[in-house]
C-alpha cells in the first residue's frame, strides 16, 4: 500500500496509452495531470508546479518524448522491487 504523500510519473510512447491511463485513474478516484508536446511552455511549467505542489493530483502522465524536455521535478527514487 502506497501512502496518501506518494506521487508517481508514468511515461509512455503513446498519448493514447496515457489517455488510457488516466481514463483509468478517473474511475478509480485519482486524480493526474497529462504532459505532452502540444502544450506551450508556460502550461508545462505550470502543469510540473501543480503536481509538485499539490496534495490533490499523484499521478503525473508523460509522454517518453517529452518528458525530459523542459522537466525539473524534485523525486525521491524508490525501487519498488526491493520493498
């Protein structure tokens, strides 16, 4: 079980697949933020602050192309294979 301040990023080649995802994340009640390529600069800054900052939204969607593009997020790592 994961605790409520944990927040995760999930990449994917395929907008789809994340598209997919969040469709997911919505029926189960979690709340996620998508970064693509076709959004400007001032809304993928605003998008990695609302996800660094916010205690709503856990799950930040990302599109593999674009995710280092841009991207500052302060992470712990965590090898979930070893927990």
């Amino acid at each position: 079980m994961y605790s409520v301040e944990e927040k995760f990023l999930v990449f994917s080649e395929s907008p789809a697949t994340l598209s997919f995802i969040s469709d997911a994340l919505d029926l189960v009640g979690v709340k996620s933020l998508q970064f693509g390529g076709k959004l400007k600069r001032e809304e993928r800054q605003a998008i990695v602050t609302t996800f660094e900052t916010s205690e709503l939204y856990r799950v930040l969607l990302m599109e593999l192309k674009h995710g280092a593009r841009g991207l500052c997020v302060c992470i712990e790592y965590v090898d979930v294979w070893k927990c």
